[in-house]
C-alpha cells in the first residue's frame, strides 16, 4: 500500500521550504523504494527553490542520498530489499547512441520512476534531479540505486550522489589528471576540494587551489593542496604559471563557472593542457574569447557531467578507497542536520560556511 512520509518540499521559487506529508506508491515495475538514511544539501537543491532549473513546482529537493532498499516493482533484478545503496540521477539505459558506443556516462536516455509521489491534496511532486531525498522514503528508478559496501556511513556515502562524484570526476575522468601531473582547481566549496582529492588520487605532484576565501584554502591543504592562491590578492594566471615553471597547469578545473574563472580556467592551463568546466553557469552567462588564442593554445576544453562517471563501475570503487582510508569522505561533513534544518542549511552554504550540512533520517 501508499506510505505517507515527511519531505521537504519547494512550492514556490524563492519561498522558504517546508516539511510535508507525502504520498509515496509501491514500486511499479523497473521501479525501487529506498529508505532514506542520509542525504546532503547541494547546491543544486538551492538552484530549483530558486527557480534556477526549470518553473516545475512544487519540488521535492533532495538527491545526494544513500539509504537501503526497502522494496522493488516488478523485473528488478540488480538490487534487492536490504541492499545498502547510493542514489544516482544517471541510471543508464544502456541503449541510446552514446552507450552503444561504448560511452554510457553520456547516457542520453537515462531513467527517472514512471509514478509519482504526491502531496496529501494529490497534487504531484516533482523530484530533484528524479530522486527527491529529503525524505524518509523516495521512489525512484531501480537503475538509480547503486550498491555499495555497507561498511560505510551513509552520511559520507551519500556524497558520492553528487558533488563529491563531480569534483572526482572532473579531476580523474574528464580532466585525465595523472601521476606528476600539476592541476590547479578554482574555486574549493566540495566540488572543488574533490576535485582536489581526485588530483590526489591520481598522483599529481602540484595541486593548486585558489579561492578568495582563506578558510577554504585551509580546507583545500586538508584533501592534498600543495600550494594555494588567495584570488583577492594576486593574479590567478600569474600566480598558477609562477607554480609550474611559468607554463601552467596541465589541467585546470573550474568549479565555480562563471565566466571570469572560466577565462582563468584558459589561460591559466599550460599549451595543450585541458581546461575543465565543472561549475554550472546562468544561462544568462557567455564567455568572449579571442579565436586565435582557442586555435593557438592547442589542449582541449571540456565539460564535465556528473564528473564523466559511472555509478556502477565509480561509486563502489571510492568507497572501497574510503574504506582503505585513501578518500576522506567524512572531511566534507561539515554537520548532521534534522530533516527540518535544511532551509538553515541553505543559508549556511550559501555564505560559504560549511562544505556539506547532511540530513540524517
């Protein structure tokens, strides 16, 4: 039968949120219910109470998650009642034109639950990226669960939903950061500082933050900076070049996207180097660029999407290495939070006081 839960709910764009009972279905077929146990607070939920994504209210926000499946619909196979699992909002279809070339972290047929969860009115919701998490019990697609070791907490797990994924990512997968190699990541809020740990990971030798808050470049030294860069105080090209014997770095992230970093971004990379733009603009954002410097610089510029991942071959790989002890997931949790605290939350993120508050059910 239909379970009513409690979820947080946008109703109108910049209005504050508020705590509903929800209607959530049984699983329909493909489909899977997951109760919820931790979920982080991004800034992605912030764009849709804003109205940043799209005008689809009321929305349930939520969808960097981990938490156990409760129950699955009909010709579910991959995961099962009891499964410890992190939700993902890429669950791949395996047939559309990027998987059939052998690229499915393209995926361009992904696969969100067919039913939808409701207010008590029976008005329906729309979930944050397909997943809406800020709630105890969510319906998603069975292909949105992603089994993990359940050693782990889910307070940390849960990260790897979304930005920390995206930082790694854009680090590891899109940027193809390697052993000696010099980064230089703009911008260390947790997208940024995973990037970093990714940088870390791989092997890099100079890894470069640059924020112009200091408190963050401290928190960047945590997940393997080797040097930092106050962006109020000095040019952020200048200073990068000054770092890698006056080339650049091999690969610069932006994790800010604006289109002032992202011309850092540019020009701060090493000839041939890659420029990776992980940051989500406005759509109002353009970026104004001499064509001569694209063609002659050579390298590469790219967009990272859900940092390049795979949830099925990623997420269980980083959280064995959190495990190992080599990823320190729990460093991004700045606080646990009750389901009712996420509108402070918003607050504090957005003036850059915490990393990451997660709710924890």
């Amino acid at each position: 039968m239909p379970q009513q839960v409690r979820g947080v709910v946008a109703h109108r764009k910049g209005e504050p949120v508020t705590l509903e009972t929800i209607t959530v279905p049984d699983p329909g077929p493909g489909e899977a219910v997951v109760q919820v146990q931790a979920c982080g607070v991004c800034h992605t939920d912030l764009h849709y109470r804003e109205g940043g994504i799209n005008d689809e209210f009321p929305f349930l926000l939520g969808h960097e998650a981990a938490g156990i499946v409760e129950a699955v619909g009909e010709g579910v196979t991959d995961v099962a009642p009891g499964d410890f699992v992190i939700l993902n909002w890429r669950a791949v279809d395996g047939t559309c034109r990027a998987c059939r070339r052998g690229e499915p972290w393209y995926c361009f047929s992904t696969h969100n639950a067919t039913q939808k969860m409701t207010l008590e009115s029976g008005q329906e919701l729309t979930p944050a990226l397909g997943i809406g998490a800020f709630i105890e019990k969510t319906l998603v697609h069975a292909g949105q669960c992603t089994k993990v070791d359940p050693a782990a907490k889910p307070e940390v797990a849960g990260l790897l939903g979304c930005g920390v994924m995206a930082g790694i990512g854009a680090a590891i997968n899109t940027g193809k950061v390697g052993r000696g190699d010099s980064i230089a990541v703009i911008g260390c809020g947790g997208v940024g500082d995973a990037a970093i740990a990714g940088a870390k990971l791989a092997g890099a030798s100079t890894i470069i933050a640059v924020d112009m808050d200091p408190r963050k470049l401290e928190w960047a030294k945590e997940f393997g900076a080797t040097h930092t860069i106050d962006a109020r105080e000095q040019d952020v090209v200048e200073a990068v070049k000054e770092l890698t014997d006056g080339n650049g770095a091999n690969v610069v992230v932006d994790a800010v996207g604006r289109p002032e970093t992202f011309k850092q971004a540019f020009y701060a990379r090493d000839l041939a180097g890659t420029a990776v733009l992980v940051g989500v603009p406005t759509p109002d954002m353009t970026v104004d660029l001499p064509l001569i410097d694209v063609f002659g610089r050579g390298g590469s510029t790219k967009s990272s999407w859900y940092g390049d991942c795979l949830p099925s071959r990623d997420f269980p790989m980083l959280v064995d290495l959190h495990l190992q002890g080599r990823l320190p997931l729990d460093k991004f949790v700045t606080e646990t939070i009750p389901l009712d605290g996420v509108e402070a939350a918003f607050e504090k993120m957005h003036k850059g006081e915490v990393l990451r508050s997660v709710v924890v059910l």
